[in-house]
C-alpha cells in the first residue's frame, strides 16, 4: 500500500476514534470501509465495490462528520492516482 494512502487511512482510523460512542453506525461502517480498502485485491470487481462504497459514504456523513469525509475524500483520491 502506499505510503500516503496509509497515512490517510490512519488520519480516518483516528478521526473514528473520535466519534462520539452514540454514533456506533457511524463507527461500524467507516470501520468496515477502512477495512475493504486495506484489503483491496486486484480484482475489478472488488476496486469498483469499494470505491461506490467510499462515495456513499461521502455521501451519508458530509454533514454530521465533516472530517471523516474530506479524509474519505483523499483516500478517494490516491485510490485514484494509484488506478484504483
């Protein structure tokens, strides 16, 4: 994985870290997200999945959790720039 990818995945598992414990949904999902994409493989199918999942993500939390999602965001972005 690359370096800048990792650095952002962990800026997100730090940001989770701060969510407050009434936002468990919150928690779970950007967990399992963060998940996917440390184990992306190189199947197509499994890239695509993932990346519709960051975008709905985008989505559900830009408001209530601004942070998680301009981190969301960049990953979104070195995802891309490393053809994902």
């Amino acid at each position: 994985m690359h370096d800048k990818l990792h650095e952002k995945i962990n800026s997100l598992k730090k940001e989770l870290e701060q969510l407050s414990v009434s936002d468990n949904t919150a928690k779970e999902h950007i967990d399992q997200l963060i998940e996917e994409i440390e184990n992306l493989s190189d199947a197509t199918e499994e890239k695509n999945a993932a990346i519709d999942k960051i975008k709905s993500s985008i989505d559900r939390f830009e408001a209530e959790h601004p942070r998680a999602t301009a981190i969301l965001n960049d990953i979104m972005v070195s995802l891309s720039n490393m053809g994902i």
